[in-house]
C-alpha cells in the first residue's frame, strides 16, 4: 500500500507539474501547517494543483498528508484496503472539476462549491460546501443549462453522504426580458448533519470510538474484560452463561444508538418567482417560497407546520464598481428567509447535551413570526484598493419570547460586512481580509454576542519570493450545558507556497 500510495502521489505532483498551464487558471499552490484531528494534531503539507485542460475545463487537485508527532500518516486520508476506501480516499484528491464558467449556457462544477444561490435566493442564497474544509471535505455538484428560452439548474451538496441541499431550478422565458422560474429544494435527513468522523454511521456524539469505524461500542470493545469482571461474579459460570448475561444484562453501558432505527428529519422548500430585465443594468423580480416540514418539538398554538416568505418587489442593479441590491419582504411564522445559506453546514444539526436531543435548523424557527421589511445589500470596490460588502434587515413584527412561550412584537435585524483589501497595492501584504455577521438580534449596532455571531479576519505575509505566511483567526459563540454563552476560537497558521 506504501508503494501505491507513493507512486500516486509522485505521479500526481509530477502531472501537474508538467501540463501546461496558462494564466488565467493554471497554477500550483502548497501549503505547510497543522491540523486537529480527535484531538491530536497533525502536521500538514499539502499541493494544490490547478490544470486547465483546454480552453473550457479545468481540474484542481489537492494533494494532502497528514503526519503526526511520530511520524505516522494520518491512515483514513491514503486508504486503499478495499474498492470503496479506495474510491473514496482518490475523489477527496479531486478539489473541483469545471467545464464551462457560470454565465455560460452550460456549466458543471463538482467537488467544491464556493458559493451557490438558487433564482433569486429566497430559498439557497450563497450555499457552500467547504465553510468546515479541510476537516470536512465534501463533493458537491453545481450545473447549469440553458437551451433556447429553457434553463436548468441543480445544486448538490455531497455525493459521499446524504446532502444537505439538493436542489432543482427550471426556468422559461415567457416573453423577451421576462422569465419565470420554478424551485424545489430539500434536505433529505438534517440530523446527517451531525459530524461522524469515522464515517461509520455512528455520529460522533453518538459514538464511544469516534476516530475508530470498526468500534463504536465500548461495551463489544471490551467484551473480555467484562468476561472476566463475569467470572468473578460468577466463577462456575459457563460460557454460554456469560454468553446470556452479556446479551441481555441491563446494567451495561451500552450505546444504545441504532442507525438503522435513527428517525429521518427531511425539511424541503418550493419557491416560485418572476424576473424583467429592464436594462443591461437593472433587474426587477418577485419571489415566493414555502417551507415543508415541522418543529415538532415546539408546539406553538396547536401548529407545528412551517411557512411562507413572499417578496412583492425586489432590484438588483450593477454600476461601474458598485452592485446593489434591494427588497422588500414579508413572512409568516416559521419562515426564514435565505434558509440554506453559507453557514448551512453548521448549523444544520447539533446535539444538546443537557436535553439529549437533536437540535437541527428546522427546529428553531419558531422563533419567527410574522414579519415586515426590507433587506439592502451592497459591494463595491473602492479605487481598486478596498472591496467592501454590506448587508443589512430590518423585518419588524413578532418574535417568540421564551418566558410566555409566545409572540411578542419586537424587531428581528440583520447586519453583515466584509472588508478586504487589494494587496497588490502593499508590498509584503498578499492577503488581508476581515468580516463580521449577526442576525436575529434587536439591534446588531450594538455588537452584543450571540449564537449568531461570527467574526474573524486573514492575513497573509510574503516572507520570501513564492512562500506566504499566513495567520486565519475565527470566533463564534455557543451556550453551554449551564445556559451560558461562551466564545469558541480557531486560530490557523500555514505557509503557502505558489510556483
């Protein structure tokens, strides 16, 4: 298997090395740093070729090793002990395909998905499958067609498990400048969402050996040294005693999980909407949707179905620099606008240890009730020297208050922004790039923390011709079993390398 590995790896190197590669697309980057597994870290290098293949397709690759202190591989990342390991250790290699670019008549994209919106977004808005890369790697699809006055579009989020989004788009140019799109999206089990690093189909919270996929037991693990705690016990016990007692002692602590029993969660979405091109720069459209699924955990006045968000009016307009756009909208409860965004992996499911249950993105939105107001987003580059994004929501109407378990009115808001500056204009800068988002606050303005706040910024610093130091820095909150909010840090350090 060494041998294999070895020569895979050489060989990949060596391909991409040697293609040509022009400059729009190809290029060859590398990086060294570490990563956390379990709870062990492992050093990282790792080559991130990008080959174009013709004037349409281009491939990335990333090639990666994983070696902790010892000097061991890291073994789930080079696994060849059958057809399916192999299989899957050769397409986690494959970073994208790409034939086509998006405002082509036909474009497919597999393996990363950067960022994905669906029509207008009322339902997918912005959807990525890497926000946990490396340490969650999957294999989307994205492909669009449009033939005559037809269009298609369809959005997966992984191959190798149950997506979280797989969603379908056709649209139909009824008149020149007017098209009308039809949207169905579903997640077909959010409770796949929890993380099961082994992939063994035991979650993580779920499993006593999470980084082992032939264990997941302790009790079946240890089975001899509860033969002998037995024996002790029961010293002229036979085996087939101990065989029975094993089987059918209540006392042990077994993990109960069944994944074969586990209970499906699907959530799914219809949206419908209308788009005028009235000039080369601006776009009116109209959009509706309805969410199907419930939060059966929360019943509120005897409903526990889920809703719908309608936008009578909205504008997307392009000028120079600067893209703008505006809409105004409205939803009944336990709707949300934009449900399967960019932070959709990771708020799709946790597990709250306190309540023992599965909490999934679903489930809290009975948070929402009926709601009013507008949306505006907008970037812009400056001079060429700063690219900003903005984002904002001022919805007001009701919101639940936990204390009377009911709606009370109150405002629900949003603001996000990015700032990144241009580095070729500061030498030594080759990255800098800070961001910020809350929502489903009162008041965002006052930057207090919630569960909803994510903050961080990258910093990359040429040391050396080629060679880039860069330092990534995040922060998100949660509460803890006690009910109090606590901040979660994620500091990265790598060297990147071009050549």
């Amino acid at each position: 298997m060494k041998k294999f590995l070895f020569i895979t790896l050489n060989s990949l190197i060596l391909i991409s090395i040697c293609i040509p590669q022009d400059n729009e697309s190809g290029r060859m980057s590398g990086s060294i740093g570490s990563v956390t597994f379990g709870g062990k870290v492992y050093n990282q290098v790792s080559f991130r070729p990008e080959i174009p293949i013709g004037s349409k397709m281009a491939i990335g690759l990333d090639i990666y090793l994983y070696i902790d202190g010892d000097g061991n591989l890291y073994k789930d990342a080079w696994n060849f002990q059958d057809g399916k390991s192999t299989l899957r250790t050769l397409m986690d290699k494959v970073y994208y395909f790409r034939y086509g670019r998006p405002q082509e008549n036909f474009y497919i994209r597999a393996g990363a998905i950067p960022s994905a919106t669906l029509g207008q977004g009322i339902l997918v808005d912005g959807y990525s499958n890497i926000v946990e890369y490396p340490y969650v790697r999957q294999i989307g699809a994205n492909v669009k067609v449009k033939k005559d006055v037809l269009g298609f579009e369809a959005i997966v989020s992984n191959l190798k498990r149950v997506p979280g989004v797989l969603g379908l788009r056709t649209s139909f140019e009824y008149i020149p400048k007017l098209d009308i799109g039809i949207s169905f999206v579903t997640d077909l089990d959010q409770n796949a969402g929890l993380k099961d690093r082994d992939s063994d189909g035991y979650p993580d919270v779920f499993d006593d050996y999470p980084d082992d996929k032939n264990e997941y037991d302790q009790v079946i693990a240890n089975r001899d040294s509860w033969y002998n705690f037995y024996h002790e016990l029961v010293p002229d016990g036979s085996l087939d005693d101990f065989e029975i007692w094993f089987a059918n002692s209540p006392n042990l602590p077994r993990n109960t999980y069944n994944p074969d029993e586990a209970r499906k969660d699907q959530v799914s979405g219809v949206a419908f909407d209308v788009t005028y091109q009235l000039s080369n720069r601006i776009k009116l459209y109209s959009q509706f949707a309805q969410l199907f699924g419930d939060t059966r955990n929360v019943n509120v006045n005897n409903n526990t179905s889920l809703g719908f968000g309608f936008v009578p009016l909205g504008i997307s307009s392009q000028w120079g620099p600067v893209n703008f756009r505006a809409e105004y909208r409205q939803n009944s409860r336990k709707f949300l606008f934009n449900y399967w965004n960019g932070s959709y992996d990771i708020t799709r499911a946790t597990y709250d240890v306190e309540t023992e249950k599965i909490l999934t993105r679903e489930y809290y939105l009975y948070r929402y009730g009926e709601l009013k107001g507008f949306f505006l987003q907008a970037d812009a580059s400056v001079l060429d020297l700063v690219k900003v994004q903005l984002g904002y929501q001022d919805m007001s109407g009701e919101v639940f208050d936990e204390t009377p378990k009911d709606y009370v009115n109150d405002n629900n808001k949003l603001f996000r922004t990015s700032l990144k500056i241009n580095a070729n204009k500061i030498p030594k800068i080759k990255l800098a790039e800070v961001f910020y988002e809350q929502s489903d606050v009162v008041n965002p303005f006052k930057f207090d923390p919630t569960p909803s706040t994510v903050l961080g910024y990258d910093v990359g610093l040429e040391i050396s011709s080629g060679v880039i130091l860069v330092y990534k820095a995040r922060r998100t909150y949660h509460f803890t079993g006690g009910g109090a909010l606590e901040p979660s840090n994620s500091i990265q350090f790598e060297t990147q390398m071009t050549f």
